[in-house]
C-alpha cells in the first residue's frame, strides 16, 4: 500500500535554525562548558530528534522542532550549563523578537500562543525527573534525553529511563 506523505511545513523553523546557526557558528570556546561546536550539533539533532516524536505523538512539528533548536540557547548565550533553563526565557524573547522583525511577509510571525508554550518546555526541560501534563513539555524532555543517548554521553538514571520509554515508543530497543 502506498501512502501519500503530506508535506510538513517546516519553514520558519528552517529560517530559524538558519539564523541561529549563523550567530553560533563562529563563536570562541573558551569560558565555555561545552564547545561552541557541540550546542550547535545538539541543536540540529535535537530538532530532527523533536520533529520525529512530534509526528509519532501528533504534536506540532515545526513547533516542535524550534522548542529543540531553542531549548539550549542560554546555554551559548551565558556559556554555562547551570541554571540554563530558567535563564533561558530573555534570550529566548530577543531571538523571536529578531525573528518577527525580519519575517516579513513570508513567514508566519511567532505568536504569543506559540511563545509562551516554548517558553515553558525550555524552562523545565532540564528537571528530567518530574512528569508534567503538558505533552510539548515532556516531549522536549524525551528528545534532550534521547540525544544524549545517541551522542554516547553519560547519563543520570532519569535520562536512561525517559530515553528507554522513547525507545520503547518508537518500537526500538536499546543496545
């Protein structure tokens, strides 16, 4: 049987990677917790990583997938891991901000709606241990988790549990 694909809008988030990449690329090193270069290949891959599980769980999958490319941006902004997910929210606004003003009228601008769901799975990803009712929340939780795994990084039990769930879903089994 073959199916028809529908084609999954994905442009602004293409833009916005575009962008972020731009502005990443060609930062220093140094002061850093991680190199420059891992926030930007965690970026993409947990974009991807969030599209994938956002059309298995029928969550938005642009929006999906800019949570992802955002979900760290503290991270590169600050240089330092801790406390990334709450800080995250002024550098989270500036980069919309800057999005919305260069849209123009070929992409949909980011609404508030959009925003504040970002916003709020951004600030909690990193408690991997809670369980939250909102879908877009766990989601990006999962995704971190399951980069992590697919990257060969140590992980705390929190991430091997939500990581295997993921595996499990996804009908995969872990090595």
């Amino acid at each position: 049987m073959n199916e028809q694909l529908r084609p999954v809008s994905v442009k602004r988030l293409n833009r916005m990677l575009t962008m972020l990449f731009h502005d990443w690329k060609d930062l220093a090193d140094e002061g850093r917790d991680f190199p420059i270069r891992w926030n930007v290949m965690h970026m993409y891959s947990t974009s991807q990583l969030a599209k994938l599980l956002a059309l298995r769980r029928g969550l938005d999958v642009e929006l999906a997938g800019i949570g992802a490319a955002l979900h760290d941006i503290a991270v590169v902004a600050t240089k330092k891991h801790d406390g990334h997910a709450q800080a995250a929210e002024k550098y989270i606004d500036d980069f919309f901000g800057v999005f919305n003003a260069k849209a123009g009228a070929k992409l949909a601008l980011v609404t508030k709606q959009e925003r504040d769901q970002i916003v709020r799975a951004v600030a909690e990803h990193s408690n991997k241990e809670s369980n939250s009712q909102d879908p877009f929340v766990e989601l990006l939780k999962d995704v971190d988790s399951l980069d992590r795994y697919l990257h060969g990084i140590k992980m705390e039990e929190a991430h091997v549990e939500r990581c295997s769930k993921v595996m499990k879903e996804l009908g995969l089994s872990a090595e």
